[in-house]
C-alpha cells in the first residue's frame, strides 16, 4: 500500500523533493514510477485489458444486459456497505429506467456527505484519496482503492490500442505534477520516470523565454507518444507555430479539460498526429474516450450515464443536458446518480464506423478558462493553477481573477465553516509560484463569477491585450 502513504505524505515529500539536484529528482521520480508500474502493469491489469478488447464485439443488447446487471450489484452492495444509502428501498432491476427511483446526487450532497459514503468494505488502510475541483473549483475528496487504479489504467490501454499504441512505448507527459522547484530558471524542465519509460514535463515553467528550451528538448523525443492538458499543449502548439516549427510525434491524447477545435487543430498540426481525447474525473464514476473515428464512446464497463435536464428528466436525442453518472468500479466510494455539474448530449446518426456498439456522447460543457499571463513572460494554464486546489475542503467556488498586469486576486466562496486556513495556504502557493512580480490578493464572494451558458471559468484575465 505504497500508493496511499506517498498521497498521505505529499506535502512534506514535495519539499523535500524540491531541495535536490536535477538527477537525484529523476531517481526519486523513477522510485515513484516504480510503485506505479507495479500497479499499471501488473498481470491483472492485462487480464482486465483484454476483456476490454472482448467487449468491442458487444451488441447493444449485450451492453444493456451488462450494465443492468452491474447496477443491481452496485445498489445492493452499497445498501449493505455504505451507510448513505442504507435507507434506499430494494428496487429489482428490470430495465435501466429503474434507476430513476433514486434521487440525484449533487456535487455539494457529496462534499457534506463524504464520510457517509465510504464502504465499509475497504478498510481506512486500503483507501487511496484524492482531490478534485470540479468545473467551480471547489474541493471534493474521493477515496478509491488500488484495484481500482490497475482497472483504471485498463481502460486507459484500450484507448491506446484504439490508436495503435501498445501498452509500454515511451510518452511526454504534460500533467500537473510539479516535477520541478518554481524558482528554476534554466533547464531542465523535466524529470524521467525510467520504470515508465515516461519523460515528465513541468507545466509551471512555460514562457516565451524558456519556449526555444521546451521546443528543442521536445524535437529529441520526436515520434513518441504526447499526452496533456489541452491548454498546455495549445500554448506549446502556439510556440512552435511562432517560430514555424513542426515536432512529429506518434500520437497525443487529451484530457483534463475541454478540447476545442481551434486547439485541437492547432496541436494536430504542430505535432503532426491525431487528437485522441479522453473525457474522465477523479470520482471514478464515469469515462467517455475518442475512438480512432473521431467519436467520443461511453466506456459501458465503467458506469452508467444519464443525461438529464433542470428538472432531472431525460433530455432528447442531441439534446443538451446534465451528466449524471452512476460508477461501477468505485467500490470504496460508490456514487450513485451523481450529477457532477458538466453538460453533454448524445450523439445520434447510426452507428460509428470504427463497428463499435459504445454509446457515442459529445462533452459540451465542463470546465471553460482563460490563461494567466505574467509580465515575465510565464503562461499558466488553468490545470496549473487547479493544482493549488486540491488540498482545499472549505470552498464551494475558487477562482483567480488576473484584473491588472502584476496583480491577481483569489476570489473565493466559502462553504460550511471557516476557510481562512485553506484561503491563507491557497494565497501563499500562489504568490510563491507567480514570485515577486506578481502581488496576489483575497476577497470573499458569494457566488462564483459565471459566462453566459453557465460556464464558470477558474481564470478570469481582465487584463486589455
């Protein structure tokens, strides 16, 4: 249970991580890559990936038979398990309209109700948490298993397979780890998780300055796999595009944020690949992966998808709507018609080419930002700064409003209780990662800053061009 003690010690290992040399960072990087291969490329993470592959052959039939009977595990083990839902009645599944007997979660019923929705058939020991903000910014924390993470990761294969990727080639990863001290000003920007066969490239460092520094290390890596956060790899896309350059890799895939096709054009032709993106979320309830078609698929194996209006009826065919999801794998942390606050529709025409029977679903409405620019030159990326977040638990809403050149203000919305702490700390990281040249600044609002549609961005830049 490695994975849970090095989530529990975050913090302090970060800081320690911080104070050492290029190389003796690339040992510890590996050391962590280490537990994660064990859990990535275990056997039975192979065994789950091939009964993935199976599936692709399912009709719809055989896709509403599996999901009826998955969901009538899910309730009558977390009636049993879980004391949040103890009280809900016996419901005998016969079709998948049955689940409306249930109520709708809303994210903030799941953020009050947290411990009440652990099963007691994982011990505290075995529990692996984590943060996630959501489309407002406010903290969730969610339990999950290692099982879990090895399924996880099955799923993740069966997307690469669909882009003629095998399990084991090198990748560039442009998540949010902070694999490099925020003070560094020269390279590298990178560290390697050798056990992976993955270079780690920091996303806190991107600037016009150290651009030619991240270009040309990326043009040594040229023709492996790229995966990010689409913001990151547009604002690399728009690097190279500046200085008429072109990085052929194999493949890039997407997640984390919205992809639009003004970023997705720009990243397909820098990188010379096709986009395979990747709609998922840290409660583990759901998964929507593009084929190599250019369809978003439900993965039916992972959890079941509802999409609903405002009065949480089933909206049309093409229809705009609210996610609602119901996970199938998350057994430490069951969520059970879980609206999580993105929007969506399904996606009609007959059946995808790529002959798979999957659902298809378009991902309308998650989380819409600006970038943050500082006078020196940095560029963050929304997922930068979503990364302070993480470790909040008082928010309903937390944004970062850059309303002049060298000035940035935490607009926060408190929820239950006292956020002064989590306000402080979220101050503090900040202003160190932005350094001296920024000033950055709290207020206390009621109600988070929203776009027409409802879209409710981390950054607001209300800095003139």
């Amino acid at each position: 249970m490695l994975e849970p003690l090095l989530r529990g010690n975050f913090a302090r290992l970060q800081s320690v991580y911080d104070r050492f040399p290029s190389p003796a960072r690339n040992l510890l990087t590996s050391a962590r890559g280490f537990v994660l291969t064990r859990i990535r490329h275990a056997p039975e993470t192979y065994a789950i990936f091939r009964g993935l592959r199976e599936h692709e052959s399912w009709n719809e039939a055989d896709i509403a038979a599996f999901q009826i009977r998955v969901l009538q595990q899910v309730l009558d083990e977390s009636r049993r398990r879980v004391p949040f839902y103890r009280d809900y009645p016996r419901v005998q599944m016969r079709t998948l309209d049955d689940l409306r007997q249930f109520p709708v979660l809303t994210r903030e019923t799941v953020r009050e109700s947290h411990q009440k929705l652990l099963s007691s058939a994982t011990p505290a020991h075995g529990r692996i948490l984590a943060g996630t903000t959501g489309t407002t910014g406010a903290n969730l924390k969610i339990a999950y298993t290692e099982d879990l993470a090895r399924e996880n990761w099955a799923f993740t294969l069966r997307q690469w397979a669909w882009a003629g990727v095998a399990p084991r080639e090198p990748r560039v990863t442009f998540f949010g780890a902070r694999i490099v001290p925020p003070k560094r000003t020269s390279p590298p920007f990178w560290t390697h998780n050798l056990p992976e066969r993955q270079l780690l490239m920091s996303i806190f460092h991107l600037s016009e300055r150290n651009a030619p520094a991240y270009l040309d290390f990326l043009r040594t890596q040229a023709g492996q796999v790229l995966e990010g956060f689409p913001s990151v790899l547009g604002i690399l896309a728009d690097f190279a595009l500046q200085r008429g350059d072109r990085i052929p890799m194999r493949a890039v895939f997407t997640t984390g944020e919205p992809l639009y096709p003004a970023i997705r054009e720009k990243i397909e032709t820098v990188f010379g690949a096709r986009v395979f993106d990747h709609y998922g979320m840290t409660e583990y309830c759901g998964l929507i992966q593009q084929c190599e078609r250019g369809r978003m698929h439900l993965a039916v194996e992972y959890g079941f998808l509802e999409i609903l209006d405002g009065d949480d009826e089933p909206v049309g065919p093409e229809e705009d709507g609210y996610f609602v999801w119901t996970g199938f794998l998350n057994r430490a942390m069951p969520l059970i018609r879980y609206r999580i606050g993105d929007r969506g529709r399904w996606r009609t025409g007959g059946p995808c080419t790529c002959g798979r029977a999957f659902p298809m679903v378009v991902p309308t409405i998650t989380r819409e930002s600006d970038i943050l620019r500082c006078p020196d030159g940095r560029l963050f990326s929304p997922r930068a700064l979503n990364q302070l977040l993480k470790q909040a638990s008082s928010l309903r809403s937390c944004q970062f409003v850059h309303d002049r050149v060298d000035h940035v203000v935490i607009r926060a919305v408190p929820g239950n209780g006292d956020a002064t702490e989590d306000i402080s700390r979220i101050r503090a990281q900040l202003q160190q990662l932005l350094g001296p040249g920024m000033q950055v600044t709290t207020i206390i609002a009621v109600e988070p800053l929203a776009r027409p549609g409802g879209k409710i961005p981390l950054i607001v830049n209300q800095v003139p061009k």
